[in-house]
C-alpha cells in the first residue's frame, strides 16, 4: 500500500531511515529490522525543534521513540488527522492527597508525556477541598470538552454533583473519564480494568461507553453518584477510617479492628423499593449494612466485588441487603466480599435488582456516597438511564 506520508529523519544513532505512515500502519526500518505499529496502536506525534517524537501502546506499555528531522510538520499533521479526526479540549482535575497520594506523580510523570504528543489541548486544575469554583464549572461543555479525574470515586461524585447543580446541560455534552489513583477506584476499575495505562489509552482512543448515574437526594441535597450509597456498618468505617487520614490505606484497617473490639452495633432504619420487575419491596427493622450499586464497585488492590451482577450500563442499580448478623458471621462474609462476590449466596444477604429506592432512618444518619460522607435521615435513590458518556470499555473486565 503506498503510504499517505513519508518524512526522512535519522535514529539517535545517526543512522537514515524513512518513516512511512498508511491509513493502518506506521512503519519504518532501523539496523535491517522492520518496526510497525498498527495505527490502533500509535497515540501521537509531535515535531518540535528538529525533532519528531512519537508514542506508541503495545502490551499495556508506552513506548518513545525520538527522531532528528529537518522539516516533520507535514507528517505530524498527517499522522494527527488519522489517529485523532476530533480534537478535544480536556479539563484534568487531579487530587494530591486521595488514596495513596499519587495522582500527581501519575499526571505529570506519566500521562502528560503522552498527552503532550497528541493535538489535544488541556487545563490541569488541583483539587483538595470539597467544592470546585463555579466559574470552573461553568467552562465546562462551553470550552472543554471532556474531564478527566486523577483521584478516586469521591473526586468525581463532587465535581459530577457540582455539575447537576450549576451546569446540567453540559453533562449530555462532555465525556467523563476517571484514572485509577484513589483509594478503591471503583468506576476506574469498571471502565479499565487495574491499569492505569488502558485508562489512558481508552481515552486518547476515543474508546466510551453509555452509561448510567444515580440521582441521589438527602434531607438538604441532590447529588450523583457513580458507583455506591451505603450506610450501616460500610458507612461507619469509612467514617471512622476518615478521621485517620494521614494513615494511607492502613486507616481501613485501623476502623475495621476497632469496631472488632467495641460492642457490636446493629441500624434499626426502613428500606423501600421498586424492583427492576415493577414490584414493590419494603422492608423495616434492623440491619448490619445496606449497599445499592450502580456498578460492580470492584477494588483496585484486591478481588473484592460487593455487586458481582452489576454493569454501569445495565439500567438497573443492586442492592445488598446485610441482615443483623454478629461478629464471627460478619468477619465470614468480609472474606466472601473480598474473594470475588461470593457473599450473594450467604443466608444472610439479600440481593435485588432495582429502579428507585428509599432507606429512611429515625435520626440522622451517616451516609456513604461514592466514598464521601454525607448526613440525613433518609436518602432516595433513583437510576438515570445512559445518563453519561464514559470513557472506557466494559467487555473485557466483566
């Protein structure tokens, strides 16, 4: 096939070569081997100061490579036009201190080489607070055309809430994506896989999904959520976890032992629903722990599913609900939890598929949502159908 565009350059070593660009390859030829990468495969390609550097993705690993060139213009535009037909203008919002702390490291240390190689333009905002300024919010749809979240579940579900509240439009409009560098990283999972590479390269790929939100509204807000409202036992942990932050990951632990020791609590609170078949379903009296999910809310660091049945873009939400169970019982179904889901065949769960749900307590409460805490007395809950474009993929992880 003869190629769309050729540019001559030499390798670091001096040696002449040709690099040759077709609707499906780009190749060239360095010390009698053949180099060729499948345009599925190439990500960008800049010319700058005599240089035209290019970064491809194989076996989920970047990969540079760096030529001198008297005049590479024309090539990088050929090479953009092919691989990158809409230019996008990405909002990056990243969180220094969620999970781990190394959202910051990963944005400058590994995504931006890469998007720097592309045509894509970009604004990088930090975020540690709980809130996003509203001229921000009001940027985006307007002027950028995508977001992209380096931080965990909680990261998103503010800037998402914010968005509901002050520029609802703009969620038809934009693309969300969502890079594994939190505590569980939940919706990253889902979309990705546990690379942070396949994040990156789903988004410069164009690679999305339709898919769904939860409308979640408490006594004083309304807020979206991605992945999970829980209360009960997994909303005291994290809560209690939260006062330990300067901990890492270690604080779970920490909240988990402690509650093994104090005397056991269980939640007296009311759940209402209306099943994905149009039945209705109510219960009231008391419970150790209540999850509805909006996807399979997996954890970046182990096996653990607490909504195996889940998809994001199911139309449905799951929930899980943990009768009041003792000590012994609770520790057998954390280790079913973290073996992959197989707590839905304990006695003591019950599983829905769902539309809309209620759980109503008698005082306030301390609520779960998408790893942020909130406080209410009742919490409604309702799917919005391929309310969101995400970036990612779904096939190859579920």
């Amino acid at each position: 096939m003869k190629p769309l565009d050729t540019v001559l350059v030499h390798t670091d070593k001096g040696q002449e070569t040709y690099l040759n660009l077709t609707s499906d390859y780009l190749y060239w030829e360095n010390n009698g081997r053949l180099y060729s990468y499948h345009t599925d495969e190439v990500l960008g390609g800049k010319f700058q100061d005599n240089s035209l550097s290019i970064v491809v993705y194989r076996k989920s690993r970047f990969r540079f490579f760096k030529f001198s060139c008297e005049n590479g213009t024309h090539f990088e535009n050929s090479l953009s036009s092919t691989l990158n037909p809409c230019y996008k203008f990405f909002l990056i919002v990243y969180n220094p201190i969620s999970g781990t702390g190394t959202s910051k490291a990963e944005l400058f240390n590994t995504f931006l080489p890469v998007l720097s190689l592309t045509p894509h333009r970009y604004e990088v905002y930090q975020t540690t607070s709980q809130g996003y300024p509203i001229p921000l919010i009001e940027r985006i749809g307007s002027e950028f055309t995508d977001v992209i979240i380096l931080g965990g579940d909680g990261t998103l579900h503010l800037l998402l809430s914010a968005l509901y509240k002050r520029n609802r439009q703009s969620l038809k409009e934009i693309g969300i994506a969502v890079l594994a560098s939190g505590s569980r990283n939940s919706l990253a999972v889902e979309l990705h896989g546990k690379s942070f590479n396949e994040g990156i390269y789903n988004i410069l790929k164009n690679c999305t999904v339709l898919g769904d939100l939860m409308l979640v509204k408490t006594d004083e807000d309304s807020l979206l959520a991605t992945t999970a409202v829980t209360c009960g036992l997994g909303a005291d942990l994290p809560y209690e976890a939260e006062k330990n932050r300067n901990l890492g990951l270690f604080r779970f632990a920490l909240a988990g032992v402690k509650a093994l020791i104090m005397p056991w609590k269980h939640y007296f609170c009311s759940f209402k629903c209306e099943k994905s078949d149009g039945e209705e379903f109510e219960r009231i009296g008391e419970f150790l722990w209540i999850s509805i999910g909006n996807n399979k809310a997996q954890n970046l660091r182990n096996d653990e599913i607490p909504f195996p049945y889940a998809y994001i873009n199911s139309g449905d939400m799951d929930a899980v609900l943990i009768d009041p169970i003792y000590k012994l019982m609770t520790t057998r179904l954390f280790f079913q939890i973290l073996n992959g889901g197989q707590h839905v065949n304990n006695p003591a769960i019950t599983y829905i598929k769902l539309k809309k749900a209620e759980i109503k307590f008698e005082q306030c409460s301390v609520f779960n949502i998408d790893g942020e805490m909130h406080f209410s007395k009742k919490v409604e809950v309702e799917i919005l159908e391929k309310a969101l474009k995400y970036y990612g993929k779904l096939e190859s992880f579920n």
